[in-house]
C-alpha cells in the first residue's frame, strides 16, 4: 500500500489537521483538561455518530457538549430527560390552527431534536417510550409525527449523559439504543492542577463559549474527508475478529468471552472501530488507519455492548475488563 491512498493526499491531510487543531484549541479555552475525552468527541462528531457520556456530576459534561456545538457553529438543543418527559416533547406535535385560506388544519411544531447537536441529558431516566422516539432519530434521521415523516438536517447527532453512581428511577437503556452510540466516553476527576485552574477559571467572571471556526459546509468536507480514507485489509480484519472475539456462541470467541459474556458486539461494533479508526488517523495526521489506532479506540467502542453474565457479576468482572482481557487475547 502506497503512502498516500487514492484519493486522499497529504495536502488534505496537513488541512485537516489545521482546521481541527484550531478547534481543539478553542475548546480547551474552556474545557480544561479532559484531552482524550475531547478527542474520543472530535472522532463522534468527525464521522456523524453519536455519542454517550458517563460521569458524576460537576466534571463539566454539559459545557463540554456546548462548546462543541459553539466551536462547530452548530444549533444547539438540551433536553432533560425526566421520568414524565412524552415522545412529542422531543419530536415536536401538531397544532390545530387556520392555513392561508382561514379553514382549520394541523400545523407541526418542530421539537427540540430539530437541532443539529441534541443534549439528552441524563437519557435514563426517561421512559422506554420516550427513548425510543429518540431512538427513530438516531437510527434514521427522521422523526415520524401523525403519519408524516420528517428529515432532520446535517449533521446531525445525538450526544447522550449518564449519571454512574445515582441509579433511582431511571430506566436501563436497550442495547438497540446503546448500540446506536459508536462510543461511551468516560469523563474522570481532574488532576489537582486541572481542578485549581477550574476554580480559577469560573471564579473570575463568566465563562464564554468557544467562537465558531467552521461552518456548516466546512464540517461536511471534514467528515467527508474521514469516510474516504481507505481502509488497510489487515485493519479490517483486525477490528472484525476483535469484535467476533465478544461473542461467547462464535467460533473465534476467546475464553473470557465464553466464561464471562452473555451477549457481544455485532458488526456495527466492526464498523464503529474502522471508522473511528480512520478519523483518529487523520487527527494524528496520517493518510491511512493503523492497528494501533483500532487498539486506540476499542474500549470506548465496545465496553457497552459487550453484556456480561451472571457469572461474571459473581466474580466482579465489568464489561471494560472484558475488553481489555480481549486487546491482551486476539493478536493484531
């Protein structure tokens, strides 16, 4: 394989990387710290795929969100997500009112998933209903509303927050949703350098979001850009065995998978890693997806769909163990 694929050359890629570091630098005039979790960010918005946040309160999950959205120039919506919350309050209903020629029809109000990146803050305590009229959007773009269809605009994504430690009245999330997420990304404590710059930060006046350093048409021939990148044989192979690796019923599975997992990851997890594994190519500013970029991105990609056992409750064993054990068990 050349070192430039067809298709893609240097000058795109040294663009790229221009273009992104202008937005990495942008938020981090806000965020402070949290650098892989900003870029395991970058990688869902870069390639059009939503994401999962996971994080006790107060480690900025919320501003990190917005000011991506802001760096993006994108529209913004949060919705919080609450036990009485209706499938309308984020698709949008219909309104009986009068049309141009004063007789009576339903007029459709938009809800809050008309956005380009849509806040569901703290998705689980939602009912199952009100999940799955999300759900529609994530998975097809579109919303349905008294028998009519309606596209969302691009981009579009879904960028979801869960509370790890407070578990009363919420509702699990299906794995038909979990799996629409490429990543879960895990947002951690702040090193004690980190958090005495927070203090000082948003003690001293008030914080305002990152300026726009994209528009809507430049983002699109960035994400455009990650699909093309061809993809190596031996990175795609990689990352499907990897994945055929978590099914405990397959013939490849390892032998933690076997012992400890009920269900794996199908081949959106495959499908997930390559093209994650592509744009954190191009964020390192190389031409083509390597093993180590696959190694890079397997855990926020397939810890929540891998579903452990009883057993593996038992022992004490999570789903980010099993894949870690899964790195150490396939050869690359």
């Amino acid at each position: 394989m050349s070192d430039v694929p067809v298709g893609i050359a240097h000058e795109r890629v040294a663009e790229f990387t221009q273009r992104i570091q202008a937005i990495r630098s942008s938020l981090h005039r806000v965020i402070v710290g949290q650098d892989e979790a900003l870029d395991q960010l970058l990688v869902s918005a870069l390639t059009g795929s939503h994401a999962l946040l996971v994080g006790v309160p107060g480690l900025a999950k919320t501003l990190m969100v917005k000011a991506l959205a802001a760096a993006f120039s994108w529209k913004f919506s949060r919705v919080q997500f609450t036990p009485d919350l209706m499938p309308s309050d984020i698709t949008g209903y219909e309104l009986l009112g009068r049309g141009d020629d004063g007789m009576p029809q339903m007029t459709f109000r938009p809800g809050p998933v008309f956005a380009n990146l849509v806040l569901a803050d703290e998705i689980n305590r939602a009912a199952p209903k009100t999940q799955s009229a999300l759900l529609e959007a994530m998975a097809e773009r579109h919303v349905t509303v008294g028998g009519k269809t309606y596209d969302l605009d691009e981009p579009f994504l879904v960028i979801a927050t869960q509370n790890p430690i407070e578990q009363e009245g919420t509702y699990p999330l299906p794995e038909a949703q979990l799996d629409r997420f490429m990543m879960e990304i895990r947002i951690g404590y702040p090193s004690v350098a980190e958090e005495e710059e927070v203090v000082l930060k948003t003690t001293g006046g008030r914080q305002v979001l990152p300026e726009a350093t994209l528009d809507r048409e430049a983002f699109l021939d960035l994400r455009d850009l990650v699909w093309a990148v061809p993809t190596p044989p031996n990175v795609a192979n990689y990352a499907v065995r990897l994945c055929r690796a978590t099914r405990p019923e397959d013939g490849s599975s390892t032998k933690f998978s076997r012992d400890y997992v009920s269900w794996g990851a199908g081949p959106r997890g495959s499908q997930s890693l390559v093209l994650a594994a592509k744009a954190r190519a191009l964020l390192m500013g190389r031409t083509a997806p390597t093993i180590e970029d696959i190694q890079a991105v397997v855990p926020p990609i397939l810890r929540h769909r891998v579903v452990v056992n009883h057993r593996a409750v038992g022992d004490a064993i999570t789903s980010e163990q099993v894949v870690r054990q899964l790195l150490k068990d396939v050869a690359a």
